[in-house]
C-alpha cells in the first residue's frame, strides 16, 4: 500500500513540474511579445518603413582626364541613357500573365536591334545583383531607341530609362594608349573591389586604370518609396546621398608634340612608338604607339563583329609599342657600349680600330654596315659613323658579363616603374641567364652580336628613353611618370591639387671625362657632315643623338632591305636629347619595319618635335644680333629675348612650376 502511495506521489510531482514548465514558456512568449510590440514596437516600425524603401543609384561623374596644361581634355563625360530592368515590378506581371516575359524580349529585341538569346544573356548575367536593385539591360540609347520604350511604359512598366554619364574621348585616337579605356566590371574586378556592383564601369587600361580609384568617385544614392505591389510612389529627399565626382587628373603630355608626333606615323603610314621625355624629371612628355585605337569604341557593348575586328588586325592595336614592344635595339645600344668601353678602362678616347668592312672575331667573319668600311676610328667617330667593326673589338674587350653590368645599370632589362600598366622588361643576356634560362653555355661570339645590339638583347622604346635621358642628365634614372598632378574633390566641394613628385630609381657613375666623350660622340651624329643622323639636324640647337638600325632577318651581304615585303624589312631607330649643354627633352623614336637606317625614317620626327618645343630658342639663334633693327624690336618685345626658351603654360593656380 505504501508503494502505491509513493508511485503516486511522484507522478503528481512530474505532472506539477509539466504544468509550471508549460506556463513558463506561455509567460516567456507574452514577456517577448509585449517586448516587441510596446517596447521595440519603434525599432520595428522604422524597419518595415525601411523594406518599402529602396536605393536608387546617383552614378558618380567621372574624373577628367587633361593635358599638362589643363587646356585639353583628353576624357570627358557626355550625358547618355542607360535601360534598366525592375525585376520587383516584373514579378507579379509574369504571375498574372506567363507571357509577358516573352513578350517584352520581343520588344527589346526590335527597340535594341539584337537577338532575343542576347537579351537572354544579359538577364542571365543581371542573376548576380541583388533581386532588390534594377538590372542593366542597355547603355547608350538613342533617341528613337528612348521614345520607344517611352511608349510602351504602360505595356512593360518594369523598364526604366535612366539619364547616365557616358565617358567620352573628344580627340578619338589621340593618346589612346597612354589615357587607356573603361568598360564593365568582371567578376575579377568585383572579387578585388567589393565597393563596385555588377554594371559598373571601371578603368582597364592605360591612365583610366591605374588612377581608376580617383576618376572614379562615389556614387550618390535617391531612396524611394514602393507599394506592396512594387510601384514607385515618392522619394524620401531627406535620405538622399549626393554623389561625389572623380578627381580630374593631369598628364604630363604636351598636347601640341603629342598630336604632331601622332599625325607623322597616320601620314608615313608608320608602324612603331615615339617617347618624349624631360630628363630632369622623367616627365613623359609624348608617347605614341602605332597603329592606334579608339577609346570610344570601348565604352559601348561590343558586338560580335567589331571584337572580331580588333583581335584580328595583325599588327595588335592594343599594344603599347612604347612600354610593351620588344625589339632589338641596333646601333642605339653603341651609345652604351661606349660608355662602358671608356667607365670601365677597355678603351680609351683616342683608341682606334681599323675598319675594312668586316673583320674575324672568334673565327667567325663579321661585317660593317658600310661595305668599303671606316678606316681607322675613335670612339666620337665610331658613334658619329656607326662603325660596326669598333664596336665588336669594343665588345670582344669588354665580355658579355660587363657588357650586361652597364646595360642593366642604363635601364635595359628592368621595368621603369612608369604609372602605366603591362610595361615589360625586355632581356639583356649574360653568361648566368644562358646557364640558368637555357642551359647551355654562353658563347663568346655571340657577344659579338649584342655589342651592337642584335642577338637576344631586347628592350622597350621607353627603356632607350630612359638611357638616353640619364646620359644627357650625367647618370640620374627617374621613374617616367604621364600624370603631372590629380585635383581632388571632396564631399563638401573643396578641390585638393596634389602634384606627383618626381622619383629618383637610382644614379649610375659615368666618370665625367667617359661621359665628355660619348657626349661628343652622340653631338657629331647630327651636327657634323657624314654623321648618320643629320636628318634630325636644326640651325640654332645643339641636338646630340644616335641612329639604328635592326635587321630582322638574317643578310649575307650588303643590300637595302626596303624592296623587300614589310615583315622582312629591317627596323629604324633615333634616340637623342636636345639642347647639348642643357639638356631638356629627350627624343625616342622608333619604326618597325622601315626598310632604312634611323636616320632616314625615325631622324625627321624628332627634328619636328625638337622645333616645336624649342621653337623661340631656335628663332632667337638665327636673328642677326648686328643688326640695330633687330636690337630694337627685341627692346620693343616683338622678337623673342635671346636664350629665351620655350615654357609651356603652368597650370592656372596649382602653384606649380618646373
């Protein structure tokens, strides 16, 4: 019986514990409820406010691109329509009606003129924005385009015109290379910036990419109000984020040596790259690359034929022959061989050689550009005529390995650092890179090949430049830079110019009395009778310079190479600095497949650029200082000051100056 009584007992207790368990959860569930609804019934309230609310995008403009001078602008902004999908609005239209997705690609098929697995495609591809944010479906549109689709606003509610910013290159092929291009983002760009959003527009080449963080700005936000239906009924002004345009940016380009350089390639119908720069800070002053293309093309969706278009043309349009274009540097690399001959105590300035056109080197016969040959030559004169026969003796004397040491220490072989993308590096070759890059030993006969810049030596436009510039300069390499200052803006309208400082990569020691006469040398290829390059020649300035020319493929005698087919042609070279004693603008320039030496083809360019930048300097040289009129109109201003030169315009209030 007392068993019983305890068994009792105990299930009384479970039930009890149950019951109060059950009422515990039923005043747990009333306490979060008089929670939610009294006391955060605010909090909540604003949230589902927030739900009906849904951003729109203001897109930022975009920064300018300008010249040196801010007196061009290279890349605008021109308004534009953009069509966007509301997939909010679209949704409870496809459940009433299963044929109103068909029916609207239909329609976008006809208002844009593509196929309907296109405009498949392009909502296929809009599956990775949010459901919440519009899709781009077209940017660009015209007119008539907008007033179609205006039209049917009531048919197809879902599409919205939407007025945009569209990038805009007003001098088309102009600099293309050096400016670059935008376009849509990939999904790389969206994995490395998670700011950007599917349908935005990034920088991808060239000056639009690698200062994309400033042209880009920050876009601005419109909220707006929908309905349980998903229609727009009104903006919330007070929420609203304005936009905040990209920071304009200025070249170093000068606008004036930039368009004559570019109009001498279209008119010779030149295939090659021309850099311009100032020594005394590695401002990029002009740089080309030919053919070019046009940036505008870039800014609309590309169809299947004009890809096709581009990727097909053979001679690369995109490359930017400047800092990508890998060549064998011809008798420009002489320019170095001497200089290390004369640093390194292999020659001396009035070391001869004999030259008779060609000569035996490690058994094997190398000839001279000049058939008859130099007779005996020094190393000026050896610059000035281009004397093959005195560079391989040179080479012979110096070894591969030293020869590499001075090369690498003029730039060759090593990215510059310029703030362009894709620059290369080029190759010098040494006794190391044959073992560690081929496998195989270096042979001193193939020396004789580099010492004048044929065999595996390769490098850029830009990186003959850069020698060039640090022999005018006495030995300092800068880092090349094609933007001069960039003009921040901020939120509260301030405007910031920030001036990009030169930089110096590192000084190279070129004992003065070496560096005299490799000077000498460069001053008589252009200035005294039988130099190679006199075609570069200008009365009233001292221009100092060294030719080249590149065989392409392998000759077994003496014979011009300009009747044979383009490809088999050989290359053209002029590299040079300007004026002798003061050096202010360095000339590099370079034609595939001329078919003549530099002195013929590439010489005339620089001789234009040098007239151009120096042009009162040059006219005050030839006035008659005799002649009291001429004293006079001096006096007066009406000539240029004798040793005036040419300055271009500062920036107006940057407080900037060179």
């Amino acid at each position: 019986m007392r068993v019983y009584r305890d068994d009792q007992k105990f299930l009384t207790f479970r039930i009890n514990a149950l019951l109060w368990a059950i009422v515990g959860v039923f005043v747990f569930l009333a306490g979060s409820f008089w929670f939610v609804q009294g006391v955060q019934a605010e909090k909540y309230r604003y949230l589902s406010d927030a739900n009906a609310l849904r951003p729109v995008t203001m897109p930022a403009k975009r920064g300018l691109i300008l010249d040196r001078t801010g007196q061009n602008i290279l890349a605008d902004n021109q308004p534009a329509y953009s069509l966007t999908l509301d997939r909010v609005v679209m949704r409870p239209i496809v459940k009433a009606d299963p044929t109103h997705r068909a029916k609207l690609i239909d329609f976008l098929s006809v208002v844009l003129g593509i196929g309907p697995q296109d405009i498949e495609a392009r909502f296929a591809k809009g599956k990775l924005v949010p459901f919440a944010r519009p899709i781009p479906v077209a940017e660009d549109l015209s007119m008539p385009q907008v007033a179609s689709i205006q039209a049917q606003s009531l048919s197809f509610p879902e599409l919205n015109v939407e007025p945009v910013q569209r990038r805009s290159y007003p001098y088309g092929t102009m600099s293309a290379h050096v400016i670059g291009f935008i376009g849509e983002v990939s999904e790389k760009d969206l994995g490395q910036h998670k700011e950007l959003k599917q349908g935005d527009l990034i920088g991808k080449r060239g000056v639009e990419l690698m200062y994309d963080e400033y042209l880009r700005g920050r876009d601005g936000a419109q909220f707006w109000e929908y309905d349980s239906h998903g229609r727009r009924l009104a903006e919330v002004v007070t929420a609203r984020q304005a936009p905040v345009a990209g920071d304009n940016v200025y070249l170093t380009l000068d606008f004036e040596l930039q368009r004559r350089a570019e109009q001498y390639f279209v008119e010779n119908e030149f295939v090659g790259a021309a850099v311009a720069l100032d020594p005394r800070n590695g401002e990029v002053l002009a740089m080309v690359s030919s053919p070019e293309f046009n940036p505008n093309v870039y800014t609309r969706r590309f169809t299947p034929e004009t890809w096709k278009q581009i990727s097909s043309n053979p001679f690369k349009v995109e490359l930017n022959r400047a800092i990508q274009g890998l060549y064998s540097p011809g008798s420009v690399f002489k320019t170095v061989m001497a200089m290390a001959g004369l640093a390194d105590g292999a020659l001396g300035p009035g070391t001869t050689f004999d030259c008779g056109g060609s000569a035996v080197f490690f058994g094997r016969r190398f000839r001279c550009w000049r058939k008859q040959g130099h007779g005996p030559v020094a190393v000026a004169n050896a610059l000035k005529v281009s004397c093959d026969i005195f560079f391989y003796n040179t080479g012979a004397r110096l070894g591969i390995d030293k020869i590499a040491e001075y090369a690498h220490n003029l730039t060759f072989g090593e990215i510059s650092k310029i703030d362009l993308d894709g620059e290369k590096a080029g190759l010098v070759p040494s006794t190391q890179w044959a073992a560690t890059k081929q496998h195989r030993k270096w042979y001193p006969s193939e020396t004789i090949s580099v010492s004048v810049g044929q065999g595996p030596l390769i490098v850029t436009p830009l990186q003959v430049a850069n020698m060039m510039a640090a022999i005018a300069n006495g030995g300092t390499v800068y880092r090349p830079h094609v933007v001069r200052m960039i003009e921040k803006n901020s939120p509260d309208g301030r405007v910031q110019k920030l001036q990009v400082a030169s930089e110096v990569l590192h000084k190279v020691t070129l004992p003065p009395a070496a560096l005299q006469t490799v000077k000498l040398g460069l001053w008589k290829v252009v200035n005294e009778e039988g130099g190679t390059g006199g075609n570069a020649r200008v009365a009233g300035l001292d221009i100092s310079g060294k030719t080249g020319t590149v065989q392409v493929i392998a000759q077994s005698g003496w014979f011009s190479t300009a009747g044979l087919p383009f490809m088999e042609r050989d290359h053209a070279w002029f590299a040079s600095y300007a004026p002798k004693d003061n050096p202010q603008m360095v000339v590099v320039v370079f034609v595939e497949h001329a078919g003549a030496h530099g002195g013929t083809d590439s010489a005339p360019l620089a001789k234009l650029l040098y007239e151009s930048r120096f042009r009162n300097q040059i006219e005050t040289a030839r006035l008659d200082l005799t002649n009291p009129a001429t004293l006079e109109m001096i006096k007066e201003g009406k000539l240029p000051v004798p040793g005036q030169t040419t300055k271009p315009p500062a920036i107006p209030d940057s407080g900037l100056g060179h």
